[in-house]
C-alpha cells in the first residue's frame, strides 16, 4: 500500500513540474483573454520559450594536430556568450567565438590513429562535446591509412 501511495506521489509531482504556455503568459501580466491572441500571433516569441533549460557554450574543432604518441594539441573556438540548444552556429559571426588551443593527452587524439579511425569512432569518446561534424576538421601529424 506505502509502495502505491508513493507511486502515486511520485507520478503527480512529475505533472507539478511543467510550466505550460499559459502559466507563463501569465505570469507576465497576460490574461486569459489576451492568450489566444498572444498563442495564434507569436507575440512575446511564447512558442519558442524554453523554460528554464540551461544554456551552453557553443565549442567548434577546428584543427587537431598531433605532437607525438601522447600530445595532441585542439585548436577549437568557443562561443562568447551562452546558447539555448538549437541554435546554427553557423549563423554566428566570427566575431562571436574566441580561440583557444588546449593541449591534450587521449587515446583517441593520438599520432598512432589514422584520421580514418578517429572519425570513425563515436561522437561520446571525444574529449568535449563539439558542435560541428569531425568531417570538417583539419587532421595535422596523424597517420596516413595506407
């Protein structure tokens, strides 16, 4: 019985959690007769809100050059403010990233792999996130396939 109350519990906090469009129109001083209006027209980008999830830096690869067995060194570019998820980076100016270069020990940034390997491998055993496809970087020192 404790289980099933808990169960119970548990499914309506999960329903508590949301906050849905009307809330939020709301609670920015919209009435419920002004809803529908704002809704239909787009006012106040209502449709595009993302309530409350968290924003990242957007992190570009660009060149991956490969010291020796254990050193490779990222040159990557990283946004200067903070982005919702789904934002194009492509639609960004140059001004809008800063460049950095990070010098790293992996198993998989390594001179022993082929560029081959590396983009083959899946996009979790790369060491950060990056947001552009490992088709468009530049592989410098790593060994050639054939």
């Amino acid at each position: 019985m404790k289980l099933k109350i808990l169960l119970v519990l548990l499914f309506f906090t999960l329903l508590a959690q949301a906050q849905t469009k009307v809330i939020a129109h709301k609670s920015h001083s919209g009435s419920k007769n002004s809803f529908a209006k704002a809704y239909k027209n787009n006012l106040f980008d209502i449709s595009h809100s993302n309530f409350g999830l968290p924003e990242h830096k957007i992190i570009i690869l660009d060149t991956v050059i490969a010291v020796h067995n254990s050193l490779t060194i990222l040159k990557i570019r990283e946004s200067i403010h903070t982005y919702t998820s789904g934002v194009n980076y492509k639609n960004l100016k140059k001004s809008d990233f800063k460049f950095k270069t990070t010098m790293i020990s992996d198993s998989l940034f390594n001179e022993k792999n082929t560029v081959r390997y590396i983009k083959s491998a899946p996009p979790y055993r790369y060491p950060l996130y990056f947001l552009n496809s490992i088709d468009s970087v530049v592989f410098i020192g790593f060994k050639n396939p054939f």
